[in-house]
C-alpha cells in the first residue's frame, strides 16, 4: 500500500496550501512541502531492494469487467523517474514561492502543480495499460490549467489551448493503441504486454498498434512534426515550465518509449520511425534554438532537441543506446530544470526575457550568472559536466547503427550537425546574457540578485551536474543501472561511465561540436538575417487559423440544422431516428423476416384495453389543447397515471411507484415553470409542418410498435436476468432483485446517476440564483392573483399530511431491499411531502422550521454512496462490494442489516437535496414575484397582452 501512498500524497499538498495561503505564502509553501516530502521518503526506502533488481507489485480490483485494477508497479525505471518527480517537483515548490507576485494566488498554484505531480507519479508507477492512460489524461487536464495559470493573458489561454488539443488527441491514439495491444496479447497488465514482444511483433495488428502508441508519445514528448505546441506552452509561469517542460510531463513520452521498449522495440519498423522522427526532431529543435531571441522559447526548442535525441537512441534498439537514452533523461531534467530557473529569476529581476535587451548580467547578478553558465555548459555538453558524458555516449552509439548499410554516415553526421546547433545556442545563452555589452532599456533597473532561497534550487541542480559529470559511478550509476535493469530485461550490458575514453571517433564528434558551435555563434549576423528572411512561421497563428476554420465549419453544419426552432430541432432527432430504425427493421418488412415471433400474444383483457384507450385519448386531447398549457399539462398527467397502472397491472410495483413518485414531482415542476410562461401558445405551425410532424410521429409510433412486437412475440432468454434472478438474494441478500440490482450489482451506475442528479440540481440552482423574469400579473381572463396565497384549509391539511407522508418514505425505504421501494422512490416521496409545504405555506415558514442547505445534503449523500463504495476496499473487496447478515434482537426479533442500506441512504438524501433544490428556487421565484402582486391588486391590462 506504500507505493499508494507514494502517489495519493502529493493530494494532500494539493489541498493544504490553498487553505495556508491565507495565513502567510511561508505556511503556504511549507504545507506544499509536506506530501512530497512523505512520499519522497516513503520511496528513498525502497532503494536498496530496488539496486538489488527486486521488483515490488500492489494490485487492488478495481473495475474487473474492463480489465481496469490499480495494478502499481515500482522497479528501477519507475525509481528513476519518481526520484525526478518528486526531487524537482520539491526545488520548484521552493523556487515558486519568490517567483510569483503577491497579486498571484501561490495556493492555486501549489495545488495545480501537485495535482500534476500526483498524475506522473501514477504513469511511471502504473503497471495497468488503462490505469497508465488514465494518469496520462490527467497530466494533459492539469497541464492544461498550469499552462492557462494566467487566464487574463491570451498568450496563456491559446498556448493552453493548443497543449490541450495536441496531446489530448496524441491520448486518443494511445488508447487506441492500448486497445489493439490488449488485442493481441489478452492482457492489460504491463508485465504482461513487455513479455509478449514475440507474439506482438509477429501479429499483422502490430504496425497499427505500434503507429498509434508512438503518436500518443510523441505528442507528449514534442517531437516532429508535434514539436510547436511545446514553445507556446512557455506562457506558463516559469516553475510550471521548470517542472512540466524539462522535468516531467514531456518525459512522459519517452517513459512510455521505455516502459514499452521489451515488447515494441528491435523490428525494423520501430528503428525507422522511432530513429528518424528523433533525428528529425534532434536537429530541427536545435537549429530552431540558436535564433530565438526569448530565454525561454531557446530553452523549449533546446528541450525539444534533447527530447529528439533521446528518442532517437531508443529507435537504434541496443542495449548501450538504451542506456544512455535513460542516462541523458537524467542529466537533462537537471540542466534543464536548472536553466528555466535561471530564466526566471532574469525575467524576474529586469521585468524581460528578450536577449537583446538583458545583456552584462554577469555585473548585477554575479551568482545568478554562475550557477546559470555551468548549467548552460552542460546542456552543451562541456567535459566535466553530465552533460559531456551522455552526449559521448550518443556519439558513441550513432556510429554502430547498421540497418542503413552504405548509408550509415548520414545519422552521426547530422548528430554532430545538432551537437554544433547545441553549442551555439548554449554559448549564445551565456554570451548575450551575461556579457554582450550593457542592457538596453529594461523595464526593472538596475536588477540585482533574487533571494538566496530562490536561488539556492537550482544551484543544487546545478552541483547535481558537476557531481554527476566529475563522480558518475559514485553519483548516478546505480541508479541507472537500476533503471536499465528494468528496461532491458535479465541483465545490464558491460558499460564504463568516464571522462576520458581514450582518443576516439565519439571524442573528435565532440571537439568538432564544441570548436563548431563557437565558429557558428560568431558568424550568427548573416544566419539570422537567414533565419529571418527564409523562416517566419508562427505556430500558434497557423493553429489558430485551423481551429477558428473548423469552428466556422461547425456553425455553418449548425446553422443548416438549427435554426432556434425547438420543433424543428425535435423533427430533424425523431425523423433520423426513424430512417435508423427503419434500416434495421427493413429486412422484416420485405419478406426476409418475421416481424412476428414463435410466441403468442398475450389476450387482450378489459382492464388492459380501458387502460390503453384512456391513455390514448389523453394523449390526443394534449395533443389537441396544447396551446392552453396548464389544462395540457393536466391531462399530461393521466398519461403518466395510465403509465403507472400498466406497470402495477403487469407487475411491476416498483416501476409504479417510481413512475406516479416522478409524474407528481414534474408537474410540480411544470406548473412553476409554466407560471413565468405566456399562458397561451400561439398557433405558429403551418400546414406543411402539421403533416410533417404528423408523418414523423405516426412513423415513429408504427416503429416503435412494430419493434414492441416483434421482441414480445420472441423468446425471453437471457443469462443475464437469470443471474440477478439466482443470486439476488444470495449474492445481495434482498428478495427486491430491482432493487439489489440498483444498489449491488449495478451500484457502480446508480452512483453516477445520482452524481449527474446533484450536479443538475446544483446547476439549476446557480442558473436561477438572482434570475428576475417578467411575470404575469393576471391569469388568464384578467383576473388579479388573490391577496391570500396560502388559504387555510390547504396549508392546514398539508401540514397534517406532512408526517404521515414522512411515515410513509421512511417505510418504503426501509422495506426497499426485499419488497418494492427503495431510496430513490423514498427520496421523491419526502421531496413531494416538502414542496407541498413550500406550495401551502411559502418559502419563509419552511425555512424557519427546515433550516436546511438543500446543496450540502445532495453532496452528502453522494459523498455517503462513494464512501460506502471505498469501505470495501477496507476489506480487500472490489469498489462498491456489498454485505449482510441478520442480527436477532431481543423482542425486534430477527432482521436483517446490509450496507447497500447505507449506499441507499446516499441516494435517498441525494434525490430529496437535488428535487428541493431545483423545485424550492422555482418556488422562491414565484414567491417573490407574488409578494410584489399583492401590492398591487388591480395590474395593469396590458401586461397580460404582452406576455400572451
């Protein structure tokens, strides 16, 4: 349960520091600390064991139908990128505390970021495929709100925007990659699928397979051609870019690359695309760096090569390459996250990021400017940084490529193209920073050195690059090959991490890089005319133009469909319908088929034949009279009424109840809707429309029919009813199957019923809250409402009727589980009993004696229903697991107690706090509105002709 924790425990710095901030931004980062710090703790425990090549496993059922357990695994690979996670996710915490202004809510922050790093610590520990997505999907949600931290500026709303699109898409295709791979292998465990490479790769599914899971990886790790969502995410707060861009989130691409590297990698397919769209992406991001002018639009290109880079080992598919694939994730998330750091503290102190203007740096913050050029000498890949070692080992592996035979060269030459590019704009990052002269009109002069704990994050990161670079074997070799131990399988290849190799081919690539990238920065004044004059694509102007093209799209599909008219809208959703359903039906109707099954008819009764006339009629009447809406809405009700008889006469009591229970609490509704409505609809169809409705309606009904018979006339076998039918009472212990249906074996649906119920109670609420209507003044004839809204008799009869009817719901609900009832039924039953009182007495009487936040009690009882849920786990039992047992008491006698009733509960209070709420503020509205009417008993004529 430990490696729970590890992930749940950054929640709880999600959740204390928006409610520290108001005590002091120090309590605010201070409580941010404490879930990392646990979790950090939790996982530095499991070291040793892991250094040792133990695995450690925890699996809780969760949904078994779909596969879906919270099946977590922690083996190397998931301790290396953990170990990045929470180690730099901490250092932002701390650095975030002196970067954002006191107009900035540091709480809001805090919780966003943490609710991210709750999502990584899920993919890199998940070892279910679906569980993995799920944590991938919920790093695309809350990057998004990072990212659009700053909502008031356009460039933060857009570059979110984009973000969101790009890699929710890329999420789309994992998953359907996820889906083939469970396909092909009948599993959706990890260690499952990286044991099945054979049987994977030899399947005809696996290039689309393959395809589909490198997009998903791809667009979360920027590579080309989905690199342009990466700089524009750059108007996120600098922690956020510190963490999300270098650190974390766009290495969740190449996590996924080597948690699937046993099972996907080794076939030609893998090398070609995974190696070139790496290469591509290597050489395209470092010759885009060299010529932006924004400190942190050069740090994502650059984040965006060194992401092409270590993709493209992972394509060459041997063990060293690998290897350092892994290594040079470790070493870049440091210099990375270091740099961006730097970059804020310099926008921080001089209100710019434009490198034209911030130049001599190295006068005002001498410190700042240290930290920073060491950081920037290691992503350039400067012996004796981390850095040199991980870039000689790229060399090194691009020169022992051999599926492209003759024409082998191409990829250490363009290797070695990108290692100048990276020089260059590494030495540009320093030289136009730091020296170059004087700056040149910043808006924050004279700048000067942030606060020692602002810098004190990166300096560690930055001594991390030193130590690591001068002490790999002492430092970081462990852990690497702990990781690799977990990627590669049985044992980890013959490797020596060190300075000095001896002189060699990888050595000379890294003199020519190095010797190559200064002669390259001093002939930059003719490349960026270039650069300027030849290239000038603005990403996010291109995606902006492409979705605003598809918006206009959709309005004009909109606009053709819908014209406002709810009629029409009502006509085009029956008449598709119809056509739908008589394609299917068709086949019948021509000769193919039967409409009529092997089972006879049952005979047609009297009371079934009064009952279906009736019902019948009062459709027609409504039908006929809907222009006088409240004596439609009457007759509507014996609709409902004849409904609820059918169910009582072909035995279905608890379909009876819930229907007469619903039909009473809409026409409550509608009668107080229909109070702020003209009285009168106006005769507005034309006669063309007539015979089209009625076409569409006769079709729809003779289909509908004619589907009714055909499955009536059929055999009625199904394993599925007769499962509910067997063990009800065993598996449920209730002789009510439709009940233990609602609460046991589907409870996991009643639970996201009543959610959706308490959202729309709590969205109709905040919808009507302040709402002021135009209201009728007279009734239909012109008469003014009566100066006494609650007459006597009616509110003294409701308030008698009132414990009876609680008398009455409190025995349904307690006898739900065996006999028809429940709490749904229950809960509609109170909430009738409690409008009538609002109805008889008004809204003021009740809420003296009923002082109750209708919202709070839907939200408590879905809380209720979901804590009853989690209990099982308690236990060891899949989510929403029920028991029972039955309990003799002394004169009671024996009974039984089962802990749906408890889940019941939940739904009960949450259909009584939903109903009240919605109907109570209808009502509230009319009160109001009545109350205005009786200060004045003979309205205006003219208000009724208005509204009519």
């Amino acid at each position: 349960m430990e490696l729970l924790l590890i992930i749940l425990l950054p929640l709880l710095g999600a959740c204390l520091p928006p409610l520290c901030e108001r005590f002091g931004r120090n309590l605010c980062a201070a409580s941010a600390l404490l879930g990392p710090l646990l979790a950090l703790g939790l996982l530095l425990a499991y070291v040793p064991a892991l250094f040792g090549g133990q695995q450690f496993f925890v699996q809780l059922s969760w949904i078994p139908q779909l596969g879906l357990s919270l099946s977590l695994r922690l083996d190397g690979l998931g301790l290396m990128f953990a170990l990045l996670i929470l180690g730099i996710g901490l250092l932002v915490i701390v650095y975030a505390r002196y970067y954002l202004a006191d107009k900035d809510s540091l709480g809001r922050l805090y919780a966003l970021l943490q609710l991210f790093m709750m999502a990584m610590l899920g993919i890199v520990l998940s070892d279910n495929l679906l569980l993995l997505i799920i944590f991938w999907e919920l790093t695309s949600l809350s990057s998004f709100l990072l990212i659009g931290y700053w909502s008031h500026r356009s460039d933060a709303r857009k570059g979110a925007r984009m973000a969101l699109a790009i890699t929710g898409a890329g999420g789309l295709a994992l998953l359907a990659g996820a889906l083939v791979l469970v396909e092909i292998t009948g599993s959706y465990s990890l260690q499952v699928i990286t044991n099945s490479a054979e049987q994977i790769q030899a399947h005809a599914l696996y290039p689309v397979a393959l395809i589909l899971i490198l997009i998903g990886a791809f667009t979360k790790s920027a590579q080309f051609p989905f690199h342009f969502w990466l700089p524009h995410a750059m108007a996120a707060p600098t922690p956020v870019s510190a963490y999300l861009h270098s650190a974390t989130m766009v290495k969740a691409g190449v996590f996924l690359l080597a948690r699937l590297y046993p099972a996907l990698s080794g076939s030609d397919l893998w090398f070609y695309l995974v190696t070139f769209i790496g290469l591509a992406t290597l050489v395209f991001g470092a010759y885009t760096a060299l010529f932006k002018h924004d400190l942190k639009g050069l740090l994502a290109y650059s984040t965006i090569s060194h992401l092409g880079l270590i993709t493209m080992l992972f394509g060459f598919s041997s063990e060293l390459a690998t290897m350092a694939a892994l290594f040079h994730i470790i070493n870049h998330a440091t210099f990375k996250a270091s740099l961006f750091m730097a970059a804020g503290i310099i926008d921080h102190e001089t209100g710019t990021r434009d490198m034209r203007k911030i130049n001599g740096m190295w006068q005002f913050m001498p410190i700042t400017a240290t930290v920073a050029m060491v950081s920037a000498s290691a992503m350039a890949g400067v012996p004796l940084l981390n850095g040199f070692l991980s870039k000689e080992m790229f060399f090194a592996e691009t020169l022992q490529v051999e599926l492209m035979g003759g024409f082998g060269w191409i990829i250490p030459l363009f290797a070695t193209l990108a290692g100048i590019f990276a020089v260059a704009y590494s030495y540009r990052f320093i030289h136009d920073v730091f020296f170059n002269g004087h700056p040149i009109d910043l808006p924050i002069y004279p700048p000067h050195e942030p606060p020692r704990y602002m810098i004190l994050p990166m300096a560690l990161l930055c001594a991390l690059c030193l130590l690591v670079g001068v002490l790999p074997n002492f430092t970081v070799a462990p852990f690497l090959d702990a990781a690799s131990l977990a990627v590669l399988g049985d044992s980890v290849p013959e490797h020596h991490i060190a300075l000095w190799h001896g002189l060699n081919l990888p050595l000379l690539m890294s003199l020519v890089a190095l010797l190559g990238g200064l002669l390259l920065y001093s002939q930059r004044g003719g490349l960026f005319a270039f650069y300027e004059r030849k290239y000038r694509l603005d990403e996010k102007e291109e995606f902006e133009k492409r979705i605003q093209a598809v918006v206009r799209f959709a309005q004009r599909v909109t606009d053709a469909a819908e014209n406002g008219s709810l009629q029409r809208s009502v006509a085009l959703l029956f008449g598709t319908l119809l056509v739908m359903g008589a394609v299917e039906l068709w086949p019948l109707l021509s000769g193919s088929g039967r409409v009529l099954g092997e089972v006879a008819l049952t005979p047609i009764d009297g009371v079934s034949l009064l009952l279906a006339v009736v019902m019948m009629i009062a459709a027609l009447v409504t039908v006929f009279i809907h222009h006088n809406r409240f004596a439609a809405l009457l007759v509507l009700g014996v609709v409902g009424l004849m409904v609820s008889l059918a169910f009582v006469r072909f035995s279905a009591p608890d379909l009876a109840l819930t229907q007469i229970s619903v039909e009473v609490v809409t026409i409550i509704l509608l009668m107080l809707a229909l109070y702020f409505l003209p009285q009168l609809t106006p005769f507005e169809s034309s006669a063309g429309k007539v015979v089209r409705d009625i076409a569409i309606a006769g079709g729809a009904g003779a289909g509908v029919g004619l589907l009714t018979l055909a499955i009536l006339t059929r055999p009625y076998d199904t394993a599925l009813a007769e499962f509910f039918l067997a063990n009800s009472v065993s598996g449920g212990g209730g002789t009510n199957v439709v009940n233990v249906i609602l609460v046991d074996f589907r409870g996991f649906d009643t639970l996201g019923e009543i959610s959706v119920l308490a959202i729309a109670g709590l969205g109709v609420y905040l919808m009507l809250d302040g709402l002021r209507l135009p209201l009728p003044s007279t009734d239909l004839d012109g008469r003014g409402w009566a100066r006494d809204p609650y007459p006597p008799i009616l509110t003294v009869l409701s308030r008698i009727l009132l414990p009876l009817a609680l008398m009455v719901s409190v025995y349904i609900f307690l006898r739900g589980h065996n006999q028809p009832g429940g709490g749904f039924i229950a809960g509609l039953i109170t909430s009738v009993a409690l409008i009538l009182q609002y109805v008889c007495s008004g809204s003021d009487w009740v809420q003296q004696r009923l002082p109750v936040d209708y919202g709070r009690v839907s939200v408590a009882g879905v809380l209720i229903a979901t804590l009853v849920g989690l209990a099982s786990w308690a236990f060891g039992y899949p989510f929403l697991t029920t028991t029972f047992s039955h309990i003799h008491w002394p004169i009671v006698g024996e009974f039984e107690l089962a802990s749906a009733m408890i889940f019941d509960t939940g739904v009960f209070l949450t259909v009584v706090g939903a109903t009240l709420l919605m109907l109570a503020q209808l009502g509230r509205l009319a009160q109001t509105t009545h109350g205005a009417m009786a200060l004045h008993p003979n309205p205006d004529s003219s208000a009724r002709e208005e509204l009519n």
